[in-house]
C-alpha cells in the first residue's frame, strides 16, 4: 500500500468535491483528513502517471504562506520516502 501524505497550506481546507473526486478513483483505496493533513491510501503504484489534483478553499487569510508538503511513502516501508512541496495555484 502506497499513502500519498498531504499537508495543507495554512488557512486552507481540501473542499468536499475534492474528495469525492479522489473516492471515486479505482487506484484509491481511502482518504482520511486529521488536523491539517491529508492522507490519500493506494492499493499500489506501477510505471504508469498518476495525477492527483486536490482542490483547496481558503477559510482564514494567512499572510507570508509557506511551502507545505507532499510525501509519498510505501505503508511498509516507510523509510523510502520521497517528499515535495508546494505553495498553491489561484484560480
């Protein structure tokens, strides 16, 4: 099992439409939301490209935003761990 670790910008929230749209992918098997992380669960990954898009809505004004995170990791190993970051897209 593959978890793809979401950390969410500070004043943001991932919108419920977001998740519906992760759920009804075959290559997810379920999603938990705790705090300010989003852990999305796969059965598994092959050499195929996956995207994912997560659709974020701010809630509180936060000035100087920082990068948040994004790890992928194998549930077994999580010592392979391979981590990005990003600052958001305005739409």
């Amino acid at each position: 099992m593959v978890i793809i670790e979401v950390s969410l910008l500070s004043g943001f929230i991932m919108t419920s439409r977001s998740r519906m749209l992760l759920e009804n992918r075959t290559i997810v098997k379920k999603i938990e939301v705790k705090a300010n992380v989003v852990y999305i669960y796969l059965e598994k990954l092959n050499d195929e490209s996956q995207t994912f898009t997560l659709q974020l809505e701010q809630v509180i004004q936060v000035k100087n935003l920082k990068p948040a995170s994004i790890k992928i990791y194998d549930y077994y190993q999580p010592g392979r761990l391979q981590i990005s970051y990003y600052l958001g897209v305005e739409s």
